[in-house]
C-alpha cells in the first residue's frame, strides 16, 4: 500500500529518499558524504536544516580523519619494515615517519627533515614533540653527524630508490 501523505516526499513521490526519517532525526547511510536537498528532506525549521549541514560536515571530516589514519598505519608499517632493515629509530622525522635526507636540529632540541619542519613553522609556533612555544626567529642547524650515518645506511640498502 502506498504510504500515507505525510510521508510522501514534496513532489508527490512515495518512493523511499535514499536517507531515513528516525523520529525527529534525519538517518544517512554510512560514510554518506554528499550533498542533501535539506528543503525535499522535510526539515520545518532554519535550525534544523543548520544540524544537518552541520552533521554533514562531520561525516566528511570523520571520512578525512579515517584515511589519515589509514596513512599513518601506511607509514608504521614502512617504518617497521625499514627497522627490520637496520634503520634506527632516530632515522625517521617524527613528524613525516620518513627516513630523514636532510636532517637539522631544531632549538627544541629535536632533529627533524628540514622541510617537515619548515612546513610546521610555517603554520604553528611551537615544538612538534613538546608543543612548547618557540622562540622567533627559529633556528635550524644541519645535523651532519645524523645525515652522514643514514646516508651509509642508505647505500647499504642500495640507495633512496630501495627504500621508497
């Protein structure tokens, strides 16, 4: 039997929306992230149509938050391996998880790659490691004894190419 007129849809539709009506909630599917005609969804008021633009916004950070955390486990997994290798773990910036090229010695005491670090001052003003504030301008200073180790290291694993 055809549903009654209060569930029907704005354009006389009975058919289903792809979204549920719970109650007074809207339900989309899992990891649902596109857009929404929020006036066809039955919603009466401003604030209820400024929820659900908010819950959408939500599920898309919640898909971001997901896949970064697919590509840290990515990076672990590499780490792991390099280290099953002979790589220390002082080889790896702590801030990309990867094999150092260029490391430098930040004043917070820390070795990071120069351009993981150049990238995070350009943004924030505090440590990666500590999150204590940083004095300006800060200073980065080659840390060539580091460098010289992984590059042997590198070479004995058959160059920056064998190790991706």
């Amino acid at each position: 039997p055809p549903p009654p007129p209060s569930e029907r849809r704005a354009d006389g539709d009975a058919s289903p929306p792809h979204h549920q009506q719970q109650g007074d909630r809207l339900r989309l599917p899992a990891g649902y992230d596109g857009a929404l005609d929020l006036g066809a969804a039955g919603f009466s008021s401003d604030k209820e149509r400024a929820l659900e633009q908010a819950n959408q916004q939500l599920s898309a950070a919640a898909v971001r938050v997901e896949e970064q955390q697919e590509e840290i486990e990515r990076g672990r997994r590499r780490m792991r391996a390099l280290e099953q290798c002979g790589a220390l773990p002082e080889f790896f910036c702590p801030i990309s998880a990867d094999v150092m090229r260029v490391p430098v010695i930040c004043s917070d005491g820390h070795t990071y790659e120069r351009s993981a670090i150049e990238q995070w001052l350009a943004h924030k003003a505090s440590s990666p490691m500590t999150n204590q504030p940083l004095q300006r301008p800060v200073q980065l200073i080659p840390n060539h004894a580091l460098r010289n180790i992984i590059q042997s290291f590198v070479e004995k694993q058959g160059g920056w190419s064998a190790i991706g």
